[in-house]
C-alpha cells in the first residue's frame, strides 16, 4: 500500500530520489508512466499486469487506442544505489518536472507531480468539498 507525500528535487539529469517505503514496495525495478492532469503514475510490475489485463477483458471499444495511449509513454525504471530513478525528458516534460517534484502515494501506486501543480489541485478543493468527498465513505 503506497501513502505519504514526498517532496525532492529533480537533477538535471533527470534523477529523482525515489522514497524508501515506495521502493520496497515496487520492488527491483517499477513502471512509470503519463497518466492525466500532468501526473506520472509509478506502478509495481504486477499492478502494470492488472491494467494490461483489465484493458484486455473490458468491452471497451477504445481499450485497444487506451492501450496504446498508456503503454506508449511506459518506461521501466530501476533505483540506483542512491535510491535515484532516471526519468526520461518525455516523462519529465509531460509532467512540467523541472526542479520541485511531489511524490504522493496513492493505494496502489504513486503519482510523481511537478510540486506547484500538486499544491494548486489541493488548492483548489475547499475545506467543504473534502469533507462532502469523506462524508461520502461512510466512515
């Protein structure tokens, strides 16, 4: 299960610390990949599976250009000795990475945001909203 925020600095190479709990649990090597709102998803290798397969058995009658779409931009990505992950400068533009990253966990996977993008989305929700959204679970 993947929780937390994160926040790092990207290189000018493209490295991005990658969080110790969030590399346990991907294991030895994860996928990322762009997903919407200038968001990149980081999924182990069997949540990547799940998607392939749920795309597979949908009766979607787009799921072959979904398909496409995700699997196209996805890169498997391995941490370096210092807990680094190289994103490509595809991943990183669709993303506005640039200096200030957010690394936010997110059950199954994470979502790596360029920081001001993630601050604005939080922004934008109200106080009434979030508790409209939690009074919806039940809890």
């Amino acid at each position: 299960m993947f929780f937390g925020r994160y926040d790092y600095t990207i290189d000018t190479k493209g490295r991005l610390n990658f969080p110790a709990k969030f590399r346990d649990a991907m294991g030895e090597s994860f996928v990322v990949l762009e997903w919407v709102d200038s968001c990149l998803f980081a999924l182990p290798m069997e949540e990547v599976e799940r998607l392939a397969d749920k795309l597979e058995s949908d009766e979607l009658m787009d799921s072959w250009a979904i398909s496409g779409d995700l699997f196209s931009t996805a890169c498997e990505v391995a941490p370096d000795k210092q807990g680094r992950i190289l994103l490509p400068a595809e991943l990183r533009a669709y993303a506005g990475l640039e200096k200030d990253v957010t690394i936010i966990g997110n059950r199954n996977h994470a979502e790596i945001w360029a920081t001001e993008v993630w601050n604005a989305r939080r922004a934008a929700v109200t106080n009434d909203q979030r508790a409209e959204r939690l009074r919806k679970l039940h809890l």
